[in-house]
C-alpha cells in the first residue's frame, strides 16, 4: 500500500507564500502526481500536476502564474510553492497519486492515492 502525506499548511494573510511538500513510501518516481483542493462546501477541484520527469506541468487557470508545482525524485517529494495568495485559495489541500504518466486529466478519479490533506487559511 502506498502512503501520502502532505505538510506545510498554515496560516498566512493575502499577498503572502506558502510552500506545501508531500511525500510518498515507498516511492512515486514513475507517477503523476497532483494537487488537488475542496474550500467548504464545495467540490474538491484541479490545481497543478507534474509528469514523472517533472518536464511537464498543468495548473488550473485560478493559480496559473501563482502557484509552481516541482519535483524531486531523489527525495521523493513533491512541492506545491503557491505565491500572491488570495482568499479564496483557502482551503484543503490534498497530494494525489497516479500510476499512469504523462498527465491524463484533472479529474479526481485519475488518482488512485490520496493523502489526508492539510489546511490552508488565508485570511487578514
């Protein structure tokens, strides 16, 4: 079984940087990986994914020029840097596996590990 974990959430007032890892045992160095957020009371929705080599992105036009997903295949870690944030990018952030690569799409069901999720507040 695949374990995810996600870190780095908190509080930060607008304008402000926040950078989310997650990290996957044994390994996720041959996956899409993704980023994926649910604000209350709303459906969990696309932000970024990165291909295997981490030559490849897609974001969701909301973060687009904001927000940077990486990688780093060595440590097996995958980064979320989210920069300028506003209110409503506050939300639950969730990391989420795919054993298929490239990117297939921004649906939830493309992804067959998830992690718990971490809290991201923005607010003054």
């Amino acid at each position: 079984q695949v374990q995810v974990v996600e870190s780095g959430g908190g509080l930060v007032q607008p304008g402000g940087s926040l950078r989310l890892s997650c990290t996957a045992s044994p390994t996720f160095s041959s996956y899409t990986m993704g980023w994926f957020r649910q604000a209350a009371a709303k459906e969990r929705e696309f932000v970024a994914a990165i291909d295997w080599s981490g030559t490849t992105t897609s974001y969701a036009d909301s973060v687009k020029g904001r927000f940077l997903i990486s990688r780093d295949n060595g440590k097996n870690t995958v980064y979320l840097q989210m920069n300028s944030l506003k209110t409503e990018d506050t939300a639950v952030y969730y990391c989420a596996a795919d054993r298929w690569s490239p990117i297939r799409g921004t649906l939830t069901t493309y992804y067959d590990y998830w992690g718990q999720g971490t809290q991201v507040t923005v607010s003054s």
